[in-house]
C-alpha cells in the first residue's frame, strides 16, 4: 500500500516518472489479483500521459 499511495502523490505533483517507479515496485510487492489489475491499470494510463 505505501508504494501505492506514494505514486499516486507523485501522479498528482506530476512527477510521472517517480509514479512509474513506485507502481512499479507496488506491483512486485502485492500478490492480491485486484491490486494488481489496479496497479497495471494505472500503468498504461502513466503510459498514455507521457505519449501525450
């Protein structure tokens, strides 16, 4: 969860890259299959934004 919520504190600042890497760890650290959806979810939408 601590990983979770500092990347969606980064999403907010709009430090994007900082966010990219603390899903990144979030999404090492949770076995739960609905986290995970969520966390890869947030991922491609990160990855939208940058492409932008």
């Amino acid at each position: 969860p601590g990983a979770s919520a500092r990347a969606e504190l980064c999403v907010q600042a709009g430090y994007l890259a900082q966010a990219r890497e603390a899903y990144c760890t979030a999404l090492g650290l949770t076995r739960q299959l609905p986290e995970r959806r969520y966390i890869e979810r947030r991922l491609s939408e990160l990855q939208a934004i940058s492409q932008s």
